[in-house]
C-alpha cells in the first residue's frame, strides 16, 4: 500500500512509524509511506498556508491553493483523497479493515481551526475524525490510521501477531488473557485455561468477551 501524508509537521512523523510493526512492513515493502511538507506547495516568501476567516472570528484557516497544488501533484489515478478532522467519520476497526483494501491513499491532515471548506468540498474522497474531542493538528490522527490499517495488510503482522481474534474483530472486546506464573501473589489463573480442554477454553473465551462486552460497552452488542 502507498500512504502521502500532507502536513505542517512533517517531524512529528519520525519516531512513531519508524519502529517495529510499522517498521516492518516500510521495510518489507508492504507500506509505502512518504511524509510531504504543505509548506513546499507555497510560493511566498513567508510560505503562507493560513489566513483570517471571512465573516470574522477567532483563529485561522487553512488556505484552498496549498492544498489543492499539493494534492493535485501527489494524487495518482487510484489515489483516495481523506481529509482529517472531527466533523470526518469517526474512524473504527471496521473502517480500517476496509481502508486496508484500498492500494493507495493521500491524508489530508489539518491545522488552525480547520480547512476552507473548498477543500472539502472539492478534494476528499472520504473524510475521518479518531474521536469527538480536538486535537492541535492532524497529525497524530493520520498516524493513528496508518498504524490500525497497516497493521491489517496481508503480511504485516507475523503468525505469532495475529488481528483475527482480537477486539472489535467479531464487534466484540476481548476475553481476559493469562500468561505464566499460574499464580501471582494470590491471584490464580482461570483452571479451565490450564485444562489444555480447548473446547471448553473456546466456549469460556466466548462467554468472557460476551460479559465483557456486555458489561463495558453494551452499544457494541446493539
Ligand atoms: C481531528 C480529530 C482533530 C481540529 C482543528 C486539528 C483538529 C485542527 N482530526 N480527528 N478529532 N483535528 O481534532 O481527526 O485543524
């Protein structure tokens, strides 16, 4: 999969998406990612990417031409434009396992109070929010859907690694799991998990995430 990210802070991308599982897969080819700087699709001297909104108000907005020349240079014919921002689709596991079908992607990522809305309006393909609360920029958003797709591509993660059985793969939240010692300052490990009886560790483990899920997050079960 090939993933452009367009940002202000290009910086804040080295570190997270430079270790292990993500790590991986750049270096095994399977995630194509490159980071590009808004500001290289400026012309001024101050490299302007922001200005005052019409109508008055506090802060300001992203510019329409940065943006539309950087997308419209990095764009490829299967390329699916997604603009970052808290009025997008709140992003989910099912969300990410559909993305993690697509061959090529262009994150948006925003800053200030946002985008003119022509950007919106003419560019997305799709748009995204990680959650209903805001962000300073959209960085941390977009590395948060690299990581939940990439980690979904064939190939990634390793027989040991697995995102078949974990939470929200079946909409439910996962049952409780145990590793040595048995025992750990009184507190014992479930017998029938030390039963080596994996039909009765399956049926355990469905009912475990079935109450679990049922006692924190009811709306899954709706
Ligand atoms: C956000 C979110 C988010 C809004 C103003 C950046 C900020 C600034 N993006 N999911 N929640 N963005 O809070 O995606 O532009």
């Amino acid at each position: 999969m090939k993933i452009d990210v367009l940002t202000l802070f290009p910086a804040m991308f080295a570190g997270p998406l430079d270790e292990s599982i993500i790590k991986r897969a750049r270096k095994k080819g399977l995630l194509d990612l490159k980071v590009h700087d808004l500001r290289d699709w400026t012309h001024d001297r101050h490299r302007t990417v922001d200005d005052r909104p019409f109508g008055g108000g506090p802060g300001m907005l992203m510019k329409p031409e940065p943006i539309f020349e950087a997308v419209e240079s990095l764009r490829r014919e299967k390329t699916k434009v997604i603009l970052l921002s808290p009025g997008g689709r709140k992003f989910s596991q099912q969300i990410a396992r559909e993305l993690a079908e697509q061959t090529d992607m262009l994150l948006v990522t925003g800053h200030y109070e946002g985008f003119d809305e022509r950007v919106r309006q003419a560019l997305a393909d799709d748009e995204l929010s990680i959650g209903d609360y805001v962000v300073t920029n959209g960085a941390l958003p977009a590395m948060v859907i690299i990581d939940a797709v990439t980690r979904l591509l064939p190939g990634v993660l390793g027989d040991d690694e697995s995102s078949l059985d974990e939470s929200f793969s079946r909409d439910l939240l996962e049952y409780p799991h145990y590793t040595r010692p048995a025992e750990f300052r009184g507190m014992k490990v479930p017998e029938v998990l030390l039963s080596g009886n994996h039909a009765e560790i399956a049926k355990w483990r469905a009912e475990q995430a079935r109450l679990r899920t049922k006692e924190k997050r009811p709306d899954l079960l709706k």
